[in-house]
C-alpha cells in the first residue's frame, strides 16, 4: 500500500468541504422555494384573491352586517340651520311696521352673532312679543317659539321666550326655556320668573327657596315686583294669606303705567280676598277702576 501524502491529504479535505458548501447551498435554496410556495398558499390580509374553502364567508355575521345598514339608514340628516329643521308650529305673522329697530341696543347687540337676516327676523317677533305680552299672551307664545327655534343658544332669546310661556300658561315650557336662559347668561333678574312657574307647577316651597336667595337690592324695580308676586303666590299656596298681603304691600301698586302695574294690582287685591279682608278690597277696587274692566 502506497504512503498517504499529505498533498494528497489536503486535497481530498478541500474536496469534502466543496461538497458540504454546496449541499448546504442546495439546502437553503430549497427552504427558500418552499417558503415561498408556503407564502402563496398561506390567507394574507386584504387580499383580494383570497380563496376561501366551499361555503364559508368572510367571517363577518350578516346579521349584523344588516343591523348596522338598517342603524345607518334611520339616522337623521346633519342640521346646519334653523331653516332645515321641521317646524311643529305656524309662523306668527309679525306687523309689516316693526322693523326691529325699537329692541334695546343692549338685546341688539346681543344678536350680532346671528347672520344678518336671521338676526332682523328675531328682532322683529321679539319686539311683536314685548307689545303682546300683557295683553295677548298666547300671541307672544307664539313668537317666544319662533325666535327659541332660530336663535335658541341666545340667553335673552330664551328670557323672552320663557316669560311668553308663563304669561301664557304654558308653564313646564316656561320653565325649561327660562332655566336654560340662567345656565347661560347667570342673570338674578330671570329667578323671580322661575320662581312664578314654580308655583304655578305646585312647588311653593320651591318658590320661596329661590326668593330667600336673593337680595331685594340684587334685583331691578320689575325684578322685585316680579319676585314679591312670585312669594306672595307661595304664600296663598301654603294658606297664609295674610302674610301674601304683606309681602305685596309697597310703594309699586301706586304705579299705574308700567307693564306690571296691572298685575301687582290684581294680585294685591286677591290676596286681601283670600285673607277675608273684603272690604279693603272694595275699598281698592274703588281706588283702581281699571280692575274691574
């Protein structure tokens, strides 16, 4: 037997390796292929060539599917405007007289946020409200509900339209809409209306609650007129008629031209009434004729 050289050796050991490369590049190469046939069998998201196996959906519930369309198809159109929504009452017809430059320049101001045609509208039935209020209550109502459905976010368009409510009776409206006008404006002259509706809706305690609150000094001349009307309601409410009287007993029911003369009077009068004091309430009739008209 020949002697192994170690020439020989070194050949035959680079030979092995060659081989042993080779193999693992034939081995990653075929890992490869496969992975990638792997890949093309395998469910990609979003794909839209996916196969799925016979009978089977794409694994959302139909039903639902259909709860969510029909959910999708009742629900109501964006509003954008006053003018896109649906009325629920007529349109009060305003006098082709009142411009709307008689509102206050402080209310006026006030409606600088409206666009300007918007804003000569609620001007304009605002000031039909205030010349109807005392004398047609329901009439003012009716654009208390015009300017609340085109200016509604408005503290003082609220106001207006919650003392047409109370004037009117409707009393449950008169306090949301005069509620809302305090969360947003904070004003201490709404409380004596809220106070009235309060009584009106059989919570006299309530009444006399809000009227404790506030300072006589906090309040305008109307607003404590308002307010002594509001307590001296609570007051007959709970039977206690003579303190009515006395709460309504003051220097205003000499006043005969102002807005709420007429109701001061009338209040003044029924509460000797309900005290049994009858013939001081003669004696005030006598005084003011004009209650008896």
């Amino acid at each position: 037997m020949a002697p192994f050289s170690f020439s020989e050796r070194n050949k035959n050991s680079s030979k092995s390796r060659n081989a042993n490369r080779s193999d693992r590049k034939n081995n990653r190469s075929s890992e490869r292929d496969s992975s990638k046939d792997s890949n093309k069998n395998s469910r990609k998201f979003g794909s839209k060539d996916l196969k799925r196996a016979p009978g089977k959906t794409s694994g959302r519930d139909p039903k639902r599917d259909s709860r969510n369309s029909t959910q999708r198809a009742k629900r109501p159109e964006k509003i954008t405007g006053p003018h896109e929504r649906e009325r629920d009452f007529a349109r009060p017809w305003v006098d082709q007289e009142i411009t709307g430059e008689e509102i206050d320049k402080k209310i006026k101001f006030q409606l600088e946020s409206l666009t300007p045609g918007n804003a000569k509208s609620v001007a304009r039935h605002m000031v039909a409200l205030e010349k109807l209020l005392e004398t047609n209550p329901r009439e003012a109502h009716q654009h208390g509900k015009e300017i609340v459905y085109r200016a509604g976010r408005l503290g003082i368009v609220r106001e207006k339209a919650g003392i047409a409510a109370l004037r009117a009776g409707e009393f449950k409206i008169a306090q949301k809409d005069l509620r809302a006008a305090s969360r947003i404006t904070g004003s201490k002259e709404i409380l004596p209306y809220i106070a009235q509706c309060e009584v009106a809706l059989g919570n006299p305690r309530k009444a006399l609650e809000i009227s404790g609150k506030v300072k006589e000094s906090e309040l305008s001349r109307e607003g404590r007129v308002e307010m002594r009307i509001a307590a001296a309601g609570a007051r007959s409410a709970l039977g206690e008629h003579n303190a009515a009287v006395v709460t309504l007993t003051c220097a205003e029911l000499n006043e005969k031209e102002a807005a709420w003369s007429l109701r001061l009077q009338r209040a003044y009068r029924d509460a000797l009434m309900a005290a049994g004091r009858n013939s001081e309430a003669d004696a005030f009739e006598k005084a003011n004729p004009h209650l008896v008209q």
